[in-house]
C-alpha cells in the first residue's frame, strides 16, 4: 500500500511539475515581453532613437503631433497583433504604408540595429529578443523598396 502511495504522489508531483512547464511554454511572445506596457516602451524607445538617427530621422519629417501620436500606435498595436496579443492592427499594410517613401535595404539594416539595440537596453531576453526580430523581418519584403 504504502508502495502505490508513494507511486501516486509522485505521479502527482510530476504532473505539477510538467503542468508548470507547460504553462510556461504556453505564453505566447506577447506576454513572454511583458504586455502591452511593455511593448509600448520599448516602441517609444525605438521611435525616439529612430527619429534622431542622421539618415532615419528623414521619415519623420512633416507629421504634425497628432500623426506622429497616430503612427506610434499603429506600430504598438502591429507588434502587439505580431507578438500573439490581444490588439487589433487598423493600419494598411506594410506595402501601401511604406509605398513612395524609399526605403532602402541600408535604412532596414539601421532600423534592425536600433530595434536591437533598444531591445538590449530593456534587458529582453535573447530567445525573445530573436523571435521580435523574425517577426519584424517578415515585414521587410513589403518595405524595403530599393
């Protein structure tokens, strides 16, 4: 008897134990980065260094307060839609969003390092940080023009 008892409780135990690790492996990116705060955050971030870069900052050029509001929201909400959450992206695809502005592969490579970069500086972990970028990169066909 005390044989089976002791079978059942680790049975039990195991199946905790795998539970836990199930659980953790069932989080999708978007909460693996930590929400939308967190996402919001690092996309400021990200804008900020963006917009002050000598060769990126010319896409920033000519949008009123409230567009630049508008774009930053549209990109919180695409990478919390591409991150497995809950937001809805409204904005057009990358293609026409992007069409006419000339973006260049050297201008993606820029923009991949400050994302990089600022991923870094909130401390997202590597396994993280890699699947961000794969799915930022999924983006650049539509992009990238020259």
């Amino acid at each position: 008897m005390t044989t089976i008892r002791t079978a059942c409780i680790l049975a039990a135990l195991t199946a905790g134990l795998f539970a836990a690790a199930a659980g953790a492996q069932d989080k999708t990116l978007y909460q693996r980065l930590g929400g939308y705060d967190a996402i919001a955050a690092v996309t400021d971030e990200f804008i900020g260094r963006l917009a002050t870069d000598a060769q990126e900052k010319r896409f920033f050029v000519g949008f009123s307060t409230d567009s630049k509001m508008r774009i930053r929201q549209l990109i919180v909400d695409l990478i919390c839609k591409s991150t497995g959450g809950p937001c809805v992206y409204s904005g057009r695809d990358m293609k026409t969003a992007h069409a006419g502005l000339g973006i260049t592969q050297a201008d993606w490579q820029i923009a991949v390092k400050h994302l990089t970069t600022t991923l870094d500086e909130f401390k997202v972990p590597e396994k993280e940080k890699t699947e961000v970028l794969t799915a930022i990169s999924s983006f650049q066909k539509d992009i990238v023009q020259q």
